[in-house]
C-alpha cells in the first residue's frame, strides 16, 4: 500500500495507511478464507482500502471493527457481506 501511494505522490499518511491496511487484512483473515485480496483506489486527496476475504458463506456482516478503523483515522468505513466473502473498507484523507 505504502509504495503504490508514494507512487502517487502521498507521502502524509503513512502511519494511518499502515495500520488501517494491518487492521483491514486481520478482520479479512478472521474470516478463515484461503485467501485475502486487498485493494487501493485515489480520489481526490482521499484513499479507499479495501480487504476482501473471499469466504464465502457468512452470514451477516461483523461491524465491530467499524469503530477500531474510525479510531485510527478512517474518515469513513463499511462492511458487508457478498457471494465472494466478507468486504471491509476505509476511506482517509491523503
């Protein structure tokens, strides 16, 4: 995450993208998956992350890393629950 947006010329945020990313990974990986698949997208001085976990199945979305993320700098975050796994994203400011 971090070389992709020191790429982009984002260099502000690294600690915020550190541990949103380790944050993200470890709720996809709880889900006991085989596999995790994460995701980064830019917009206007903002980045989403997003962690997939590919497990299909589960039941209803978990929200209770929702206030973890905001906590550590998230200025806005979701969960849901799709065909493919659990999604679990962030968005903060660049």
């Amino acid at each position: 995450m971090l070389g992709r947006l020191h790429e982009w010329g984002y260099r502000e945020a690294d600690e915020t993208v550190a541990a949103l990313t380790e944050l993200l990974v470890l709720t996809a990986v709880a889900d006991g998956g085989r596999r995790v698949s994460v995701h980064l997208a830019d917009q206007k001085r903002q980045a989403l992350i997003v962690a997939l976990s590919h497990q299909p199945g589960l039941a209803a979305a978990d929200t209770r890393v929702l206030p973890e993320l905001t906590r550590l700098g998230a200025v806005s975050c979701g969960t849901d629950t799709a065909d493919d796994g659990r999604r679990v994203w962030a968005v903060l400011d660049l």
